[in-house]
C-alpha cells in the first residue's frame, strides 16, 4: 500500500480514559494499602483530575526517589471564605510543607503532602466544602474572574457568572466524592458506575486541559488572552450588556518543537448574559470534538483556532449554542496587576491587597505571613481573595478594624505601605524546583535574588522607580505565564535561560525571543545595555516592553527566532 499513511492512533492517556471513564482508576486500594509508597502510571493521570500530582522532592533525587503529592484547590474567583482558609492553613501545616502556594490562576496548592497525609488532607479540604475536583486534568480548570474590591460595581455579577460557568463545566463522575470523601471504593457491580459516561465531556473527556476567565476592561488583571476560553464584560449604561467571547489562547511550547507555540486568543463575537452557560459549554465541545486526540503537545483548543480560523469556529460555536453570535463590542484593557495597601471598597468597607513573594504564603525569619494571616482571619474571619498575579486580596473589612489588621500584620514584619519595590510587585515566578517534575531550572527560588540584581542596575542606569513585568518560568510551559511580559525568563537547562522581550501592560501581546541562551550570573550584563538605551532612547513615558517592541526586536537579525 504505498502511498498511504495509517491514521494516527489516539495518545495512551486517550486510552486509559475510554477505559474507566470515571476516573477512578486504581486509586482507591492503592491509597488503602500503606504498603505502597506510590501511585501506578495510570493512576498519575487519573490523580490529576481530581487535583492531585504525584511528585517526587528534586532536591533528594541523588539520594533516592522520594514521592511526595501536590494538592491543587479550585477556588473560582480566588474567593476563600474565613474558615475555607483555615482549613487550608491548617492542613497545609499538619500535612504539607507548612506553606500555602497562591498559584497564577488563583487557585491554593498544598506542596510536600506524603502519602499518608494524602487522604486526611482532601478529606478535610472536602469537610470545609471546598474542592479539588478538575483542579487539573483534561477538564475546565480553576475559572478566574477579577478579584479586587475597587474595580467595578459589577464585579459580584461577574464573580457570580464566573461561578456559575465553573459549576456548569464540572465532570460529574461520584468516584471523587467516593474515594476521597467516603472513603469507599467505587462499586463496579453497581450498573450505573460501570456504565457511566458523563453527560457533557463524553468517555474520554477533552483531548487536554481546558482554561476560562472573565475579565472587566479596561482592567486585564486575569490575563484573559491566554486562556483557551475568556469573557470580556462589556458594560453600557452601567450594566453589563453582555460578553465578548474570546477564544484559542494558551501559552505552553516546548523547547525546539516549531509545532507548539504561545498564541493569544480571537475576539468571535458579542453575546447576551443569558446565553452565557450555553456558549461556555459550545466552546467546550469545540475543543472536546476538534482537538488533536493523537498528540498532547498539540491538543489544546489554541491549535484548533490557529489551523481552523475564527470564523469557522464561530460557526461551530453557534450551531452548538443554538444561536447567532453578534459583532464582537469595542474594549480597551490599559493594565494588569493588582492594587495594594488599604482601599476602600463600594460600599462602606475597606479592602487590603497585600504582596506575597512568588505567592507563597509562609513564615520565615524575615516575616510571617502564614501567622498573621491566621490570626486575622481567625479573629476577623475576613474573606481572603486569591489573584492572578499570585497575591491575595482581605476584603469587606470593618474601617474600625483596619488599625488592628494593620498591627497584626507589623508584629510579624509584615508593613501595608510601601510593601515591596515595583520590580517585585509586578514580578511572577512558577514553583519549578525542587517539586515540579517538568521544571528545567530554578524559579522560585532565585527570582527573588534576580531581581535585587535587577533593581541594583535599575539604579546604576537612573531607572529606579520604573515598573517592569519580570516573569520566569523553569520551563517553557508558561506557568507563570512568562511569555506576556515585558522581560521573561524561560528556563532551558540548570542555571540558563531564554530571554524574552515585549510584552504589554495590558497583557494583550506576546514578548518575543530575543536571546535564546543566558546564563543566570550574566543576566544583568545582558539587561544593562538595553536599560542605558532605553533610559536614553524611551519617548516620553513609553514602557520597556513598548521601547523593546518599537526598537530592539526590530533591530534583531531576519534569521534570529524572534
Ligand atoms: Fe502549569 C504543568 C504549576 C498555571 C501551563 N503546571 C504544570 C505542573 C502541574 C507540572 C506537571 O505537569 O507535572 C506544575 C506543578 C508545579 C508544582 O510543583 O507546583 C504547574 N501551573 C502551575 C502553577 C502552580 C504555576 C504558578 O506559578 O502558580 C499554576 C497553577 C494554576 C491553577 O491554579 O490551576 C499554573 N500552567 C499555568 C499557566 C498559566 C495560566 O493558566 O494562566 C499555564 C500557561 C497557560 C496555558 O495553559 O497555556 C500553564 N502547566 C502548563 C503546561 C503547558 C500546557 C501546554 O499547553 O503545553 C504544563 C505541562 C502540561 O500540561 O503537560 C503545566
Ligand atoms: Fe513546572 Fe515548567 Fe510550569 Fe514552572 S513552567 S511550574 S517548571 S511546568
């Protein structure tokens, strides 16, 4: 038969879920047997969807393989009511690493869980009514919606149609609930278990991970272009007319594979609120039944829209919604980011938008957030709110009790003013090493040290109050979405990244490459021609990822893989 190309078979991971559609695996007796220190391969892949990653702690590889399990909690909104978060506070110390990882999307992760602790800890996260169901997994992730107070009067609206998409989208398989709820196993006997297959992801779920957010303009703080589904609220008159419907955006690629890249998503069309659910769920099935079954690297919906188009896509959308999209509504975003130190909100209260470092919550010599933290809430039982940029937000706090947070905060070196350099403030860095088993390079850890550095030469070039996005990532997957800001650094081997130019404020333009190899000790040396130029060459107020667009990536080399 020459000429002819067998058709490409389905990925393992397609495989294991067409064969146990409710997810629940082996999971179950290999939790019961304490015997057993780990999960088998399958099961990782199952784990995921129910918020969980089988990890092993990096820094001991040498020694031996030692498994420890990351918990991820969906939080939609970022919203944690008081006693939500001191469960997490709590599990976090008796199970886990005794810190609380704010991540990109909002969400809580729990880092250094063993085995032993896995059970107690969703067991107690599921008590508190809170969830990890589709945390990760080929399902709707965590939904973001913007958090902060201030922001707009419609911002409860919003936050509630963020909710209500996320509810919509969840997989419905009991095996969750089952394993680590009632801690029973699921009962294949029982007809309705073995045969079922949820009603809206089908037997094999999405062909990958799928991300949603809603975003209010002029205000981009969730990052909106970069998720494969996104809502952009078009106000009129003071109500929320409808929503833009954004999709095919995603930013993960691997390191020389030109079949994998970042993209920002399409603007298709203006809908009504009332049809919000049923578009969320079309563009969903889009993915579910166009997206590349035969390899992960190019399953996700961005590759659908690159290879399909908008408008094809607009028309899948709308035979599947059932109606007609409009023209898309103007909007502009000027910005991302958060707001920090005390504000007051739209009605009488006062909210408090507070820096955490690579958002983790911990104590150190230093400074002990995870303290104060517990003690306001305990006594304030104040509503905690997670954003994108891995801060969090104390809201609807009485103005008579601001004085008594604000003190609570100093007793553990915590200051609400002038919290951290505007380097650091508009800074993001993935987890990576020692837990992320895809990391490259450091991350977390020696972000924090870049940027002293970077700070240093921010002065020596006159630049010193000049905010810049300084993202880095230890791989090139994009966690803490390094490839829509102004500098990123994507990690390619230990001590050595890629470094991007040209990203926005309003998060609305990829950066670019523009070296393809720095160590970590030449980075400054790198940074320091580009800050004298621009310090020199800027017009007006122009932004370093503006001046670097305008200028330095048009000056690179036709060949260079900007
Ligand atoms: Fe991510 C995989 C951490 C947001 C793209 N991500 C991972 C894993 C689970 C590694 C793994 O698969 O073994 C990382 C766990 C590290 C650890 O030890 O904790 C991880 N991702 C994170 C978090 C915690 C980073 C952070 O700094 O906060 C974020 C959790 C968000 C949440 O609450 O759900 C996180 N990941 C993102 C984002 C940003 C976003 O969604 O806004 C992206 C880029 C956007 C996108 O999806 O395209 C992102 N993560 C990835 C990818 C690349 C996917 C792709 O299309 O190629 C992977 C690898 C994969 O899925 O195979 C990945
Ligand atoms: Fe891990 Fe890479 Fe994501 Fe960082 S960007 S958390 S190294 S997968």
């Amino acid at each position: 038969m020459i000429g002819t190309t067998a058709p490409a078979k389905p990925s393992r991971n397609e495989g294991l879920k067409e064969n146990c559609p409710t997810l629940a695996g082996t999971i179950g007796p290999t939790l019961a047997n304490p015997a057993v220190e780990r999960f088998t391969d399958d099961d990782y892949e199952f784990l995921k969807f129910h918020g969980i990653y089988q990890q092993d702690d990096r820094d001991k590889r040498k020694v031996a393989k030692q498994y420890i399990f990351m918990v991820r909690g969906r939080l939609p909104g970022g919203l944690v009511k008081a006693d939500h978060y001191l469960t997490f506070d709590r599990l976090a110390s008796q199970h886990g690493n005794n810190t609380l990882r704010i991540t990109s999307r909002q969400g809580f992760q729990f880092h250094g869980i063993v085995k032993s602790g896995l059970g107690p800890t969703m067991k107690g996260i599921n008590d508190a009514l809170a969830t990890t169901l589709a945390a990760c997994g080929d399902v709707n992730r965590n939904v973001m919606a913007p958090p902060t107070p201030a922001t707009s009067t419609l911002l409860a609206q919003v936050q509630d149609d963020a909710r209500r998409v996320s509810n919509a989208l969840l997989p419905q398989t009991r095996a969750y609930h089952q394993i680590w709820v009632e801690g029973v196993e699921l009962n294949l006997e029982d007809e309705a278990a073995r045969n079922f297959i949820d009603p809206l992801y089908g037997k094999t779920y999405l062909p990958r991970k799928f991300k949603t957010a809603f975003a209010i303009p002029p205000l981009n703080d969730v990052d909106v272009f970069t998720n494969c589904l996104g809502f952009v609220a078009i106000i009129e008159e003071g109500k929320l007319a409808g929503y833009n419907l954004l999709a095919g955006g995603g930013l993960g690629m691997s390191h020389g594979n030109a079949q994998t890249y970042p993209r920002v998503a399409d603007v298709i069309g203006f809908f009504r609120p009332e049809h919000l659910v049923e578009v969320a769920k079309a563009v969903l099935i889009v993915h579910r039944d166009f997206g590349d079954r035969t390899n992960r690297k190019h399953a996700r919906l961005k590759y659908v829209l690159e290879e399909k188009g908008p408008e094809w896509f607009r028309d899948e959308v709308e035979q599947r919604a059932g109606f007609k999209l409009e023209a898309a509504r103007p909007f502009q975003f000027t910005k991302q980011g958060d707001l920090f130190g005390w504000h007051r909100q739209h009605d009488d209260n006062y909210f408090l938008g507070l820096y955490v470092e690579a958002g983790r919550i911990k104590d150190t010599d230093q400074y002990q957030l995870k303290s104060a933290l517990r003690k306001i809430v305990e006594r304030f039982r104040t509503e905690i709110r997670l954003t994108p940029s891995q801060n969090l937000i104390l809201t609807d706090v009485k103005p008579a009790d601001r004085e008594a947070i604000t003190g609570i905060l100093a007793e553990h070196r915590i200051p609400v003013e002038n919290q951290a350099t505007v380097i650091r403030r508009a800074s993001m860095a993935c987890p990576a090493l020692p837990t992320c088993g895809l990391a490259l390079a450091e991350s977390e850890r020696i972000l924090p040290d870049l940027l002293g550095r970077i700070e240093q030469l921010l002065k020596e070039t006159g630049l010193e109050d000049e905010e810049i996005i300084i993202r880095m990532t230890g791989c090139p997957n994009g966690c803490a979405r390094s490839f829509m800001s102004e500098i990123g650094f994507v990690g390619k081997a230990p001590g050595k990244y890629q470094l991007y130019l040209g990203g926005n404020q309003a998060s609305t333009r990829l950066n670019r490459v523009y070296r393809e190899t720095v160590k970590n000790e030449d980075i400054v040396n790198e940074l320091r021609p580009l800050f004298t130029r621009f310090a020199r060459e800027r017009i007006g107020a122009e932004r370093f990822g503006d001046f670097c667009e305008r200028v330095i990536l048009k000056e690179m080399p036709a060949s260079t893989p900007a």
